[in-house]
C-alpha cells in the first residue's frame, strides 16, 4: 500500500537543494514562512511525497524527511522502517533564527536581516532540525528541545530533562523506565544485569521497569528494575505530562 502526503518544502534559490519539507498533520491545511524566504534565499513549495514500501530505503530526500515525520509522529516504530542510505540523502543545513539555509549562506543571510531589524541565531548546524519544530507530540515533556532531534520517537507520558538527548530513530517505548542523569545508552552499550551478566542494551528494547544508571565506582552502566511498588514509583506531581 502506497503511503502519500503532502508536504511544504524548501529548497536553496541558488542551487535547487531540498532544504528541508515539513509535513502538516494529515488534514491541516498551513502556510510557512521565514525571512530567509522573503530575502529570497530559499523558496517554499507544495510537494507530493509518495512511497511505494517502507521496507524499501528512502529513493530521495523528500522521502527521507517524510520518514524522519512518521517517526516523531508515532505512526512508525524505531527500526521498523528502512531509513538505509537516509543520513546520506540530507544536506547539512544552518538552522538559523531566520530560517534554514545551506551554511555557505549564512553570512549573507546575516548581512541581509539587519534591515529587517532582526539579529540571526544559529542554533545549529546539522542535518536534522529540532523535532518540536516540526512534530510536537502530546503527553511530552521536553527541557531543552535541541537536544531532541526530528525522528525521534517519544511516546505519551515521557520526559526528558535537560541532559537527556533523543537521536533520530530512537526512542521510548515501555512504560516505567528510567535512564540516569547524563547517562546516554545506545543499541551497543553494554548493560550489567542483576544477575551479573552483561548484554548489549538492544536485547532490552521495549521492556517496561528498567533504570539505567552508572555505577560510580565501576563505571560500568547497569541495569535494575525500578519495581514502583518497593520504591514508590514517580512524582506524579513533578511528571505529569497533561
């Protein structure tokens, strides 16, 4: 079955490069605009974005952006599309205050808003935007949303703090689950189980009730079951997400 939406895309005036496309919630009808667009340096289009598989890999860059949107949407689940070949579809870009640009842009681009009395941010440079530019998702709370990026799956009820950092096609999926302050845990990290054996933490995907934390005499990052109703669970107070 054919997977179609529409998009508003950006693409570069000078060399025709997709910037970016954002894709509206199905059924919301929204125009965008920035002022790298009004000085001319990018132009915004409306663009149909079709895929035949998502077990295929992405065959263009608009393609690319629309898998980026299912993710953070929720409709698809980490690592249960094909994203093969994706980080090479997307152009680094200055995610600018002004709008996004290609980097080589940036100083014009800087030059040309002081007459809109306007003094540019570059929060980033990189080949993902923050997701809450593009997706907010509900029953989530986020610190510090550049440490978020587009692709990121988050499902109702999480938190991230202010050192916590969610990459494109990754996520939270059970429930009750913990990972410790400023510690980052990838597919191959590998986790001490109470019973002393030590696994990749990619066997433990999706598992409800688990805290991941550093020992700070070790070092080596461990695993436990959070078990709400021996320590008393979360403050509801604090971490509630309506």
């Amino acid at each position: 079955m054919t997977l179609q939406r529409t998009g508003r895309r950006y693409r570069d005036v000078a060399t025709g490069k997709t910037i970016d496309v954002w894709f509206p919630r199905p059924g919301v009808a929204c125009r965008r605009g920035c002022l790298a667009e009004k000085l001319g340096l990018i132009a915004d289009d409306v663009v149909e974005v079709a895929i035949e598989s998502l077990d295929a890999p992405p065959l263009s860059t608009e393609d690319a952006w629309l898998r980026l949107h299912l993710l953070s949407e929720l409709a698809v689940k980490p690592n249960e599309i094909n994203l093969e070949g994706l980080f090479g579809l997307l152009q680094d870009i200055a995610w600018t205050s002004a709008g996004p640009v290609l980097p080589a842009h940036v100083d014009e681009l800087r030059a040309r808003v002081g007459d809109e009395w306007h003094h540019l941010a570059v929060p980033s440079i990189d080949k993902f935007p923050r997701m809450t530019d593009d997706v907010v998702p509900a029953g989530v709370r986020i610190a510090d949303a550049d440490r978020v990026r587009l692709g990121a799956y988050l499902s109702p009820g999480t938190t991230v703090m202010h050192e916590g950092f969610v990459n494109f096609n990754a996520g939270t999926l059970g429930d009750e689950c913990i990972v410790e302050a400023g510690l980052y845990v990838t597919a191959g990290t590998k986790v001490k189980l109470p019973d002393g054996s030590v696994v990749a933490a990619r066997t433990l995907s999706g598992r409800p009730g688990l805290l991941f934390r550093r020992n700070s005499q070790s070092g080596a990052v461990e695993v436990l079951e959070t078990n709400s109703v021996r320590w008393g669970g979360l403050n509801t107070t604090l971490h509630s997400n309506d």
